[in-house]
C-alpha cells in the first residue's frame, strides 16, 4: 500500500486541454490536505507535440521530483512507448481501451477506460468529446485513488463560478469516468489519497505568480518586460494583481505602469529609467535576455543605479531549451557586461521566497544602489508549488536608501554624488527635481569623480572602482544570510546547494544516512558569499556543491570568490532540463565515495 | 573646443526672465567639441528657449545616448539632472523616467548613429508610445567620435571627406517620425537659430513626442565640398515650408501677419505657435501630405525644414497607460502596499 505516497504522470497532446484537467487533479489532492508538488513538462510548442504532467503526491513533505512512475495515465499515441517503459516494476497504466494497444511489459498492471467511446456517446459536439475525454480520466483517477468526490465536484463549481452552464456537463464528464472505474475495477487501488492535515496552511502557487505579487508588495510601480518563456507569467502576475489590488478608486486610474517593451534592452532600460528617477521598477527575463540586457546591467552597476531582474532560468546556452529548467545562468549573471562589474544575486527555492526576495530585492537594490538579481528557473517559476503562506511585516516600510531630500541638500555645502561619506562605500543620491540650486548631477557610464563630473584621470577612476568593491563588501553584510541543515555541525563534509535544488536535499540526505552518510548541508541564498560561507566549506574537508548545470559555475564562483582550493569543492551535476531529483543527489555522492548506488526506478511502487 | 574656462562673473545688467534668471542660469559646462560644431549652437538654442519659457532648470530633465551629440546635455542647464546612457539607448531609459515622473520636461539629445542606426528600434517605438518629451537629434550624417565614419543619415550622393563614395540611400529621421505618428515633427538647421529656438519652445510646450532633426554640420568631418551635411550645402538647399514663432500663452496675438499665410495652433499649455506658410497649400496637419511634400523635395535635391507636422489631438504616455494624476514616484508605502488583510485574502485564494 502506498497512501499519499506516489507519483502519478499525465502523457497528454499540447493544446488537447489536458493542462486545465491534470491541474484541477492536483488540487484536489491539495484540497484534501495532502501536498503535492505537480511539474509540467511541456514543449516549445502551442498545438501538437508532446506533453506532461508530473504530480508527485507525498504528505512526509518530499516533494521534490522522482523518478519511478507509479501511475501513467497514457494519452497520447506519439510518446506510448516511452510513457509505457518508465512505469515502474508494478505499477499502473491508466489508457483509453477505446484503441486496441499492443502492451509489451508483464511486470505492471494495465488499467483500460475507453474515453473516447463513452465521451462520443455522451457529448455530441466535437470539441466537448474532446475535452471530457481528460476530465473523465480525473473521474476514474477519482475512484481508482479512493479520492474525496465530493472536493472534486465542488472545485469545479468553483472553477466555472459565473459560466454556471459548464458545471454540470464536466461533472457528467467526472461521473462518466468515476462510474466505470467503479463498475469494471476493483477500487481502490493500493495507492490511494487518504485526506489529511499535512498542507496544514500552505498554500499552492507558481513561483512566478508569487514574485509578481512580492512586486506588488513591494511597492513597484513600473514594470518593463520583453515576452519570453519562462517569465512571461512574472510581468502577468504582476498585472493581475495591479488590477485587484493598484487602481485608485475615485478614478479608475493606475497606480502602476506596465510596458511590453520592443525588446530585452528596452525592458531594462526602461526599468533603470524609472529607477533613476525614484520609482521602484523591475523586469523580468530569462537567459537570452540577460544577455542582451548586459550592457545597460554595466552601466547601473557603475553609474549605480537600482533596478531589480528576475532571471527565470531554463536551457541554455543560445535558445537552448526553452520550456526545461536550469541553473546555469550563475556566471553570466554575477558578472553580466565588460569591464570589472559584479551583482547581487538572489536564490529563492520556493514560491515563499520569490515574494520574499521580490521585496527584500527592491530594498537590498536601492540600498546598495547597484541591480539585484531574482535567480529563480522554470520549475519554480512554472510549476505549483506547496509552500508556506505569504507574510509582510507591516511595521517596515520600504528602504529607499540613502536619498537626499531638498532640506538635506540644504544643509550640505556641497553634494557629491559618489562621495563615500559614510563609509560603507555607498554614496548618497537624489532624485531628478528635487531642488533648485542643489543636488542636480549628471548620470552616466563613462568615468566620473566624486561629484559625477567625467574624468579621464585614470588614478581617479581606480579609486572609484575600489570604492565599489568595498560596496560590494558591504553587500555582504545586508544580503540574506546562508540557511543551514543542522542546527549544529559535526559531519566531517559538507554540501552546498541553493534555489529548487533545495526541495530534493533532504530526501537525498535520507537516501545517504541509508548508507551510513551524513553530510551537513548549508543553502546559499545570495550572492556576493558572507564569511559564514566560506567558514562552513573551511570547517568541511570535502564539500559538494549540488548544481543544474554542466560547468559547476556556483562552485567556480566559490572557488573564484573565497579564494578557496578547488580540491574542497566537489561538483555535483544535473543538467538534463529536468529537476533534479534525490537520487541523482544520493547516487553521484555514492559514486564519488566509491559506494553501490540504487536504481533510480527503485523509488516506485516496486520498491514495497 | 576652448580651454579657457567660462568666467563665473557676469554683467549685472544681463536680461533676466520671470524667474530672475539670466541665460548664464541656463548654461552648462564648458564644451569639449570641435570649435564651430553645430552642436554647441544647438545647446546655445535649448539654453535660450528654456531661458524664453521661463523654465525652472530643475524640472527638467537631459536625456542622451552615446556620441558627440550626446555629450552636449553636459553644456545645457548645469542645474538639471543629466542621464548619458548606453548608445542607441536613449527613448527607453527616458521612457522609464517619463513614466516615474511625467511632471519634469524631458530633453532628449541624440544624434543621426544613436537614433538612426543602433537606436533606430527604440526610437521608432518612443514615438509610437508618443512619450511626453522634446528628442533632438543632432544631425550630421557621420560619426564623430570614431573620425568620420558615414552614418545612415548621409544622402547617396554624399562623398566623404577623403572622395569615398556612399552608397546607401539615407534615413530621413523627420519622415520617419511622421510615419510612426510623432504628433510634433520638425526639422531645422544648426546654423539658424531664428527657426530652431522657436520650435524648441513649441515643441516644449507640446504634450507628447516632439521630433526636431537638427541638420548640424560636423566642421571637422563632414564639412567639405560634397557633403550634404554641410554648413554650405544646408543654406543652399534649404527649403522652409513653414516659419514658426511661438507665442506664449500671456501674450495677446497681435495681427501683423498676412490674412491666408498664416495660423495660429494652440499647444497643450494654451501658448501658441503661429506658422508662416511659405509654401502654397502646405498643411502641417496633414501626415500624408507632409510625407509626400519632404520627399518631392528631396528630389530636387531640397532639405524641407521648418514645423513639418503637428497634431495636437493625439495622447501621450501617460494618459494611454491610464495613469494616476500623481507621479508614481511620489506615492508611499500608503499608496502602494496593500495590508496584511488583503495579502491573507490572496492566501486563502491559493488554498
């Protein structure tokens, strides 16, 4: 018996309606207090290729991606056989028996509803037979996982609210599918969802959703963006959002402005436009657009202007893979344009953290006055997630930094721009307008002085570059600190991991301590590294540093940035678009020690 | 340039406008171009236009790419805020700014490489957006800074300064922002500041894009017989359609015009600018006809200058994006950060 312990995939068509259905799945088991963590696989495509939907259902709280499918539901002819061939040993496949398939494996079981010929019988227009066909396999999954029917049918009630007509004939569609299963298999199944209090507050959202309402929060009021995947549904969630929460309500009016720019230059510039002149402005792109966007990431880092980016990773490099996740934009990222530049970076790991780092990002950028960058990736962004309800502190208001108003230029006798009066390496600004006489300097990319006036004095510059490097110090200080495993350390290695990689840790931590391994795991969550960063590999004599991409570019950054011995640092790797799961994590640190590793597929139900 | 520095005292009896400011109030650093660049008359005309308006100096914001003529903002109204961007990127960074705050002027000074060739995307798409501001482009069909090179401004029939050929037919900058729906589009010459300062006020006092293509020959590279973009050729193949003055809004019109050549079109802060037609049936009202007037001219070998196009109908930015009345960035935390009641609403919608 597995109960609220499997995972179930969804092989659909692009653009067949499935994605509507598979999700209304999902939430139903979230509904009954069981989390889940649903992944969509999905091409760089509108209509007919391939696609997937992954619903990992665990109330223990692993929620990370893993391999072994328990459950197939097969619909689609294009991928049956490699659908059929990642079942594992012992599990189900769920297929419409209306088409005779040939079904090579004895080791699973095979469960047939024909779909098409009781939505043909049923419904008579042919877009509904169509669309009732994925409805009516969430209707069998119903009864097949002993799931509450009563959550099921009420969540689409809510999902039509206002278009009432719809309700009943998709929970036709629901019963159509529930009633055969009931009739011709002995449900439930040995995998079931037995409701529970496990979701306990949470909340399910996408990463991107939660970002754009951190904005929100925020107080960002211009958002500038070029449409690329995966962020789109940053500057969408943004708007959403604006409009339930941003209009004045006398007018009508916005208190927000949302451009879609001509393209990823625009988006930036506008955004450090808007910046420069004191409103808080954000974009959001990806990895083609980070490059296109490093110039002008050049010029805010030395004319040090605040603006903040969310990078949605995926594939790379060039177009790479649009719709698959990575990390493996950390190098481009940490140091984006010529010249001796560095960012600020952010590494949320979950939906909670985006609308976090969304706000803490906005006050971290106009503190330090340089950009700061948002490094989430698609299976964050994209994908539901179970996590943690948003919270604001409402005694806190926005950090604006170190703004001089008219009355305090009043009182300087003479502004400068860059003048590291403090100490910290961060100069005092104005913005455009505010004083008559004083204050008024001139912004720009080309080597300045103290007071921004131009200079080609090199010695002049070398120690505005040095002034920045003690900025970035101070970054240090005030960026989010590192999270730790174990509230003490006593494990003689270490492992070092940060964003989504987060979600699949501790079950891989699990897996090791099966083999006698216990390593102590420390999360990064920003860029530039505090000292407690470099304590925590110092005090390990061998440290993995779990990472989706190919070229260990955090550990390079480590190594480049601790001046460390890239001996301490061992790279572990995944970069095949997928999440990383928790055996890959388990088994290449097995392998590296020299230990037998488990079968990857031993994770489903065959492993009972 | 000159190295001798601008001395700080001035006569006491200089002219003063309605805010007790003298041109000097209006001045910027020093130049470092070429001595007689037709840039240095151009920031010499914003100074005077700004100084005529009465423009508080602050209030205004100077926006610009890279290049010669993007280096001028630095030597006009020392008293604003400057911002020299990345090259070609100018209308975006200023698009920013526009929509943090629409209640500063913004001037934008650009030249024909930064908005004719790297910038020719964000250009066309400023204007489409009609944001609220004045874009000057210094125009003298070569690149500078890099000695000489042609730009995409230059006509065909140019040749450069050492008998090179171009071979490539030139981007009118004034027929292309009348083609993208610029609702204020002139074109003047540097050396001609009775034209150029008065369509600096009117365009000034116009909500929305203004485009001035200022002709302003490059003394040092692009001056020579068989340029097109030079001082002589400019006064010789000039041809003004339409003669503008403006009228502020105080001023009563006086009626010392001819009855037919002239009219009078009020801009959005109730000034005026009042055109002399010097051409028979020209309509600067009418976008096809002014499309087709520049290039029958152009023909002949003619560069039409004066206010090309103006509609005073059309919106800007700000109010296509239907914005609040007070600039975004004035709004607080109480004004933009919903409660923690409305945050828990969204919670127990995501359950």
């Amino acid at each position: 018996m597995r109960v609220n312990d499997f995972v179930i995939k969804f092989a659909n068509v692009n653009g067949s309606g499935s994605a509507s259905a598979n999700a209304l799945f999902a939430k139903a088991i979230f509904r009954m207090g069981v989390p889940v963590a649903p992944k969509n696989i999905f091409p760089s495509n509108i209509q007919g290729l391939p696609t997937w939907f992954e619903v990992r259902v665990n109330d223990k709280g692993y929620l990370g991606r893993r391999e072994g499918i328990d459950m197939m539901v097969a619909m689609n002819p294009q991928s049956w056989d490699r659908d059929v061939a990642e079942v594992a040993p012992g599990g189900y496949l769920l297929y419409d028996s209306t088409f005779i398939r040939e079904i090579e494996r004895d080791d699973i079981k095979t469960i047939g509803v024909p779909l098409t010929k009781l939505c043909n019988e049923r419904f008579t227009i042919p877009r509904e037979r169509q669309l009732f066909k994925n409805v009516a396999y969430v209707g069998a999954l119903t009864a097949l996982l002993d799931m509450d029917f009563e959550v099921v049918k009420g969540m689409l009630s809510e999902q039509f609210r206002g278009k009432d007509k719809l309700i009943a004939p998709n929970v036709d569609a629901l019963e159509l599918g529930r009633n055969y299963a009931l009739k011709y298999f002995d449900c439930p199944l040995d995998i079931q969802v037995v409701t529970s209090d496990a979701v306990g507050d949470r909340i399910l959202v996408e990463g991107n959703d939660a970002a754009g309402l951190g904005c929100v929060f925020a107080g960002a009021t211009v958002a500038a963006w070029y449409p690329i995947t995966p962020s789109t549904s940053v500057a969408e969630a943004f708007e959403k959002y604006c409009h339930q929460l941003r209009i004045e309500p006398e007018t009508g009016k916005k208190k927000f402005a949302i451009v879609q720019a001509e393209d990823e230059l625009a988006a930036i510039g506008m955004a450090i436009g808007a910046n420069w002149n004191g409103a808080r402005a954000f974009t959001a792109t990806s990895g083609p657009g980070i490059s296109l966007m490093s110039e002008f990431l050049g010029l805010a880092y030395f004319a040090e202007l605040p603006v903040l980016l969310f990078n949605i990773q995926r594939g790379g490099p060039s177009t790479g893979m649009p719709t698959r996740t990575q990390q493996s934009d950390i190098i481009s990222c940490a140091y984006a344009s010529h010249g001796d530049t560095k960012h600020v970076l952010l590494f949320p790991s979950d939906p909670t953290e985006c609308f976090d780092f969304a706000v803490r990002g906005f006050d971290l950028a106009e503190r330090l006055q340089t950009p700061v960058i948002v490094m989430s990736d698609l299976d964050l962004g994209m994908n539901e997630w179970t996590t943690k309800p948003f919270k604001i502190d409402e005694t806190m208001g926005f950090d604006r930094g170190k703004v001089l108003n008219a009355e305090q230029l009043d009182e300087i006798e003479r502004f400068g721009r860059y003048l590291d009066v403090d100490g910290d390496g961060i100069p005092y600004r104005t913005y455009p307008g505010t004083h008559p006489e004083k204050g008024a300097f001139f912004t720009r990319g080309t080597s300045h002085d103290e007071y921004a006036g131009y200079t080609e004095d090199g010695t002049v510059n070398a120690r505005v570059m040095l002034r920045l490097s003690h900025k970035f110090n101070t970054a240090k200080t005030v960026v989010p600190a590192p999270e730790f495993g174990q509230k003490t350390q006593g494990a003689t290695m270490g492992l070092i991991h940060f964003g989504t990689t987060a979600v699949s840790v501790p079950e891989a931590m699990g897996m090791l301590a099966d083999s006698q391994i216990h390593l102590d795991t420390m999360r990064l969550r920003a860029f530039p590294f505090s000292q407690e960063v470099e304590d925590f590999i110092l005090s390990h004599d061998k440290v993995f540093v779990v990472e989706q991409n190919r070229d260990g570019q955090m550990r390079s950054l480590l190594v480049n940035e601790c001046g460390l011995d890239p001996a301490r640092l061992v790279p572990i790797l995944n970069f095949d678009g997928s999440p990383i799961t928790a055996r890959t994590i388990a088994n290449m640190i097995l392998e590296h020690l020299g230990q037998a590793v488990e079968d990857r597929s031993a994770d489903g139900v065959a492993a009972e | 340039m000159t190295y001798i520095a601008k001395p700080k005292f001035h006569h006491p009896k200089l002219p003063l406008n309605d805010l007790g400011l003298t041109r000097r109030d209006y001045e910027g650093a020093m130049s470092t171009l070429c001595a007689g660049c037709g840039h240095d008359s151009v920031s010499a005309a914003i100074v005077e236009a700004c100084f005529e308006l009465n423009l508080p100096a602050h209030r205004v914001a100077k926006m610009s790419g890279i290049g010669c003529s993007s280096k001028t903002p630095t030597y006009f109204l020392s008293k604003s805020h400057g911002f020299n961007s990345v090259h070609g990127r100018m209308p975006s960074v200023a698009t920013g700014a526009n929509l943090a705050n629409n209640s500063l002027k913004y001037i934008g000074v650009s030249g024909d490489g930064d908005t004719a060739s790297i910038g020719f995307g964000q250009f066309a798409h400023a204007v489409r957006r009609q944001v609220d501001m004045l874009y000057v482009v210094e125009n003298n069909g070569t690149y500078g800074l890099t000695k000489g090179q042609f730009s995409a401004t230059n006509d065909r029939v140019s040749v450069g300064r050492k008998g090179q050929k171009n071979a490539f037919d030139a981007i009118d900058l004034a027929a292309m922002a009348i083609q993208l729906g610029a609702s204020f589009v002139a074109r003047s010459f540097s050396g001609d500041k009775d034209q150029l300062v008065p369509l600096i006020k009117a365009a000034l006092s116009h909500k929305g894009f203004a485009f001035i293509d200022v002709i302003s020959p490059c003394v040092t590279f692009n001056n020579h017989i068989g340029s097109t973009k030079s001082f002589e050729f400019v006064r010789d193949h000039e041809h003004t359609v339409t003669g503008a003055d403006y009228v502020p809004h105080r001023e009563t019109i006086t009626a010392d015009y001819e009855e037919g050549s002239v009219i009078d079109v009020t801009l959005h802060d109730q000034s005026r600018v009042r055109l002399r037609k010097l051409d028979a049936g020209y309509d600067p009202s009418d976008q096809a006809g002014a499309l087709q007037h520049i290039m029958a001219r152009q023909a002949k070998g003619e560069v039409v200058t004066g206010l090309l196009y103006l509609d005073t109908g059309e919106t800007e930015l700000k109010e296509k994006m239907e914005m609040v009345a007070a600039p975004l960035n004035s709004l607080g935390v109480a004004e933009l950060r919903p409660d923690m009641a409305a945050l828990e609403k969204i919670n127990v919608g995501l359950r």
